[in-house]
C-alpha cells in the first residue's frame, strides 16, 4: 500500500520524483492532490513539479543547496571538457582524414595531469562539504532541546530542555482515512491541501532559537526529516543520535519519516510550528496547563464501565494499529488480543508489558500513556470480545505501584 501510494505520486510527478532522489539521503518530495484534482503547493511543504530542494529557511540547508550547485556545475564542467575533447578527437583526427594513430606508449606528462587534476578537484568540492557536515553535528549551546521517538507509526516528543521543559505529546497523520482509501477501495473524500503531511499535535518551536533533537525508536528504524531546515536524522531502537536547525523564517514546514519503517511508513508525516518567540511563550503555557487538566488522580477507582469507556478511546488512538478494532492481532507479526493468554492471564503480567514493552515489537507506553489511560486499556481488553478474565479490573493505583 505504502509503495502504491509512493509510486502513483511518482508516475504523476517525474520532476518531483528526480528532485527527491536528488536531496540528501533520499530524501523525497511529492505533491499534494486536493479538491477537484487541482494540485496546488503545500504551504511548508513540496511544490508543485518543483524541480530543486525546497525553499531553504536554515543557514545549514542553504549550505547543503549551495554545495549541491557547485557539485552540479563541477560535474557539468568536466561533462563539457571530457565530451568535448574526445568527439573533438573523434570528428578531426578520423582515419578517413588521412589521420593515424599515435605509437607513443606512455606519456608522463598526461600520468601526471591527470593525476593531480582529479585530485584537486576532489579536495575543492570536499572542503566545503567538510565545513557543512561538521556544521551539521555542532549541537552545543541549543536553546532547546526535544526527544523524538520514532514509533509504527507517529512521533512521540518531550521537551528536555530549555523554555517548554516537562511537555510531551503524540503526534500522528491526521488526514482522515475517508481520503486515503483502502486496497482495492478508492477514497470517499475529496484529498485536502495537505494530504499526508498533515497532524493532530504539530512540533512548536520559537523562531530564531537554536533546537537540538535527540532521535531514538520504540520498535524500528525511523528518520526525521524536513526539508526545508536541510535536517535528516534516523530514529535507531535503542541508539540516541542528535542534530539540529535553527529555522529563520516563521511559518509551518513539512517533512516525513523517509525510513521505511512498515505498512503505514507513509503515514508518519513530520509538521513543525515556528513561531515568534512571545507566540511560543503563550503556546507553552497553554500546552502545560492543557496537560495538568488531563493528568487523571492516580489515587481515583473508577468502576469497570467507566474504565472500559475510557480505555476504548485510549486502545483506538493507540493500540489499534497493530492488535486490530477487533483485537486479532496481525498473524506474524502482532499477537491478537482476543484470547491471549496473557490479557486473561494475571493481571501484573500484563501491567509490566504494556509499561516496559517486549522483544522490541510491543513499545514501552510507560512514558506516553499517564496511570489512569493504562488501566483504562488493560481493563478495556481483559472485558471485551470473548475475553473475560477473572482479574477484570486494573486501577490506576496499580499501575502506579508497578510503575516503582
């Protein structure tokens, strides 16, 4: 489905197709389909057969488009010199011209040249790519920092450091499915402005203020990418990798995971919010307070109802991905729920899976799901289809306790 959806944009846009085989690390750029089969530019994001990188708003992605366009006329020139002298050979010094050829063996004067010559064309694209790449690595002295976590299939962030220090969301595609379709099955909707690169929880950064990101994975390898800040970084399980951008320009760019990472690999879409430095401070203080309304009273029980209701909603948002609406699972690759003996099993042993993970496939919700959406989930899947285990309800007091 993934490599469908990539090869129609493909076959539609060729330009666009050599414009993203052209960018760093294979990086792509497609168009956006929209309402009543008009393509127009996606705001932040690709343009329309664009046939070079994105528009620049970082001084490291202007380096990268500068050192491209030297690298390009480099290789035209040598192009014209090489082509030229030898159908310049080929049409002036023909055996039908009474032209013969040379008897000489070895020449040290041409061993040399074209020695030395090569050599110092290599040494002058390979200083300025140098200067760039260990520009690219420099993350000291970040305003900011935010964990990215690459997980099948959306983004997890934690503000670290700096000015928004506590906040953490989920990010994931927002385009409906109407507009997507299924396999076999066209869309019901009319595609937006922003197919597929667009999200619930977009990144909110201030403008002019140096971020590092710090990338790592819950399950496989991701990359995250945005164009237009020249950044490419791959999320590795178990590995943390830095970079950094420093966006000059407000405004929303777009970019997405251009790891393949899975069935859904392009559903993973990247969006980041650059705002003034007082729309950040205004946006921080929201999101905090946002948060503190959603953080539930571990100390709370809830009846089994309440906890199946609201862990329906958690297991939707979540869960359902991987285990299925009707919790089958994806023979070979995710274990169903409906019947496992673990959901029917004891209770604890279910608690520490879903808070600490397993064999790199179930990823550790210990850090995104609070003690309440926890219970909530487990208690939901231990009371649903045929399951009906004997320890039917987890409060969050547990979870919190299972937590230490």
């Amino acid at each position: 489905m993934v490599f469908g959806e990539n090869m129609k944009y493909a076959k539609r846009f060729p330009s666009l197709m050599l414009s993203g085989l052209l960018m760093m690390s294979g990086v792509s750029s497609w168009a956006q389909e929209v309402v009543q089969n008009q393509v127009v530019d996606s705001k932040g994001g690709p343009a329309v057969r664009e046939m070079t990188f994105q528009q620049p708003v970082t001084q490291i992605a202007e380096q990268i488009y500068s050192i491209h366009n030297l690298m390009m006329g480099i290789c035209l020139v040598i192009f014209i010199a090489v082509f030229g002298v030898m159908f310049y050979s080929i049409l002036k010094h023909r055996k039908s011209l009474g032209h013969k050829p040379a008897t000489f063996h070895e020449s040290i004067t041409v061993e040399i040249a074209w020695t030395i010559v090569p050599f110092l064309i290599v040494i002058g694209m390979a200083l300025p790519a140098t200067k760039t790449v260990v520009a690219m690595k420099d993350t000291s002295n970040s305003d900011i920092t935010i964990k990215v976590t690459g997980m099948q299939w959306k983004w997890g962030y934690d503000y670290l450091k700096g000015e928004g220090e506590g906040i953490s969301f989920l990010s994931a595609l927002s385009t409906p499915r109407e507009q997507i379709g299924a396999p076999g099955k066209p869309p019901t909707e009319a595609r937006g402005e922003n197919y597929l690169i667009e999200v619930d929880n977009e990144v909110v950064v201030p403008v002019n203020k140096k971020i590092r990101i710090i990338t790592t994975a819950n399950d496989v390898i991701h990359s995250w990418t945005i164009q237009a800040f020249g950044l490419k970084q791959d999320a590795i399980p178990g590995f943390v990798r830095d970079t950094w951008f420093k966006a000059e320009k407000i405004g929303k760019y777009r970019g997405q995971c251009v790891e393949l990472c899975g069935k859904e690999h392009a559903f993973m879409p990247v969006v980041v919010n650059v705002v003034s430095e007082a729309d950040y401070s205004k946006w921080v203080d929201g999101k905090k307070k946002e948060m503190a309304a959603l953080a539930d009273d571990p100390s709370k029980v809830w009846t089994v109802d309440e906890l199946k209701q609201r862990g329906e909603k958690v297991y939707a948002a979540n869960c359902v991905t991987c285990h299925q609406a009707n919790g089958k699972g994806v023979p070979g690759a995710f274990p169903a729920l409906d019947g496992s003996a673990v959901v029917l099993g004891p209770k604890a042993d279910q608690e520490a899976i879903v808070l600490n993970g397993k064999n790199n496939k179930m990823p550790s919700w210990k850090s995104v799901l609070s003690d309440t959406e926890i219970a909530a989930v487990i208690t939901y899947t231990r009371n649903n289809w045929s399951n009906k285990a004997q320890e039917n309800i987890v409060q969050p007091a547990e979870v919190l306790a299972a937590r230490k």
